[in-house]
C-alpha cells in the first residue's frame, strides 16, 4: 500500500496519497516491441486526484538489464486536464477555477522481471493556481498558489 508521513496538511496528505497510488498503479510498463539497454518509450496517461483531472507523460529510458534485474530512468511531465474540477463535498455556491498546474518528476525505478515487483525513488515537483469564487453578494474571489516538493519512494517487500 501507499502510506504519506509528515505531510502536514490532511488534503494535502490524500492528494500525494492519490498521485503515489495512481503512479505505482501504472507501473511497470514496457513497450510492445522488445528493448534493449538505452532504449527509450514514453506513456500518456489520465490522473484524477480529488475531482482533478490531470494529463501525465513519462518517459522511460533502460538503464542496465542483468538477469531479470532491469533499472529504468524515468522523467515525467504533469498538467492540468481538460476536465472542470469536480471537487467532492464543494457547496454548490462555490465555484473552483484551476488557473495553472505544472508538475515535473525524476528518478529511477528497479524491476524484477520475475515477479514484476519494483522499488524506486521519484522526486517531483508541483506547481498550482486556483480560486475560488462564491455565488453570494459582496463576496470577493479567493485565490491561492501553492508550490509542492515531494519524494516518492516505494520498495520491495519480502
């Protein structure tokens, strides 16, 4: 399972948990076609994070293989999606605006090809605007940036 420590805020905490989820989720994926070392594939797929779509796109590049040992590098670019923002329990007089999200992530992951049992590090960053506007007179729109550093670690359990 996914596990957040020390991550401050409790929407904050379930978000992370929802990307790390959604990240161990898709992994590992290889191409069609055999590879070989320095090989590179990249994947595009849909993230919802809290009513959130997000578009992400990774790229895959084979480091070494060793046995069924692989070791792959990964980069990927995350943005906002297409969809409104849906967030669940929101007043129906609050209207949310996502302004700008941007999200970039490094690291390499470690795969048995036998098991298909990974372990790996990502270190990502993210980049968010929004506000908030409420239906009723006199009341001024909120807006709030928030910027997010973050490392994502999974490892083998035996």
């Amino acid at each position: 399972g996914v596990e957040v420590t020390n991550a401050g805020d409790p929407a904050m905490a379930a978000m992370v948990e929802q990307i790390a989820k959604g990240a161990i989720q898709n992994l590992p994926q290889f191409p069609a076609e055999p590879v070989g070392v320095g090989a590179v594939w990249r994947l595009e797929y849909d993230i919802s994070v809290a009513g959130m779509s997000m578009l992400a796109e990774t790229t895959n590049t084979l480091r070494s293989h060793d046995g069924n040992t692989v070791v792959i590098d990964v980069e990927t670019s995350i943005q906002r999606g297409n969809s409104a923002f849906n967030f669940p329990g929101m007043p129906p007089e609050v209207s949310v605006e996502i302004g700008a999200l941007v999200g970039n992530a490094t690291g390499m992951t470690t795969i048995d090809l036998a098991t298909m049992a990974s372990s790996g590090e990502q270190k990502m960053t993210m980049d968010m605007q929004m506000s908030m506007t409420m239906s009723q007179a006199g009341m001024p729109p909120m807006s709030m940036q928030m910027h997010m550093d973050q490392t994502i670690a999974s490892r083998r359990v035996e």
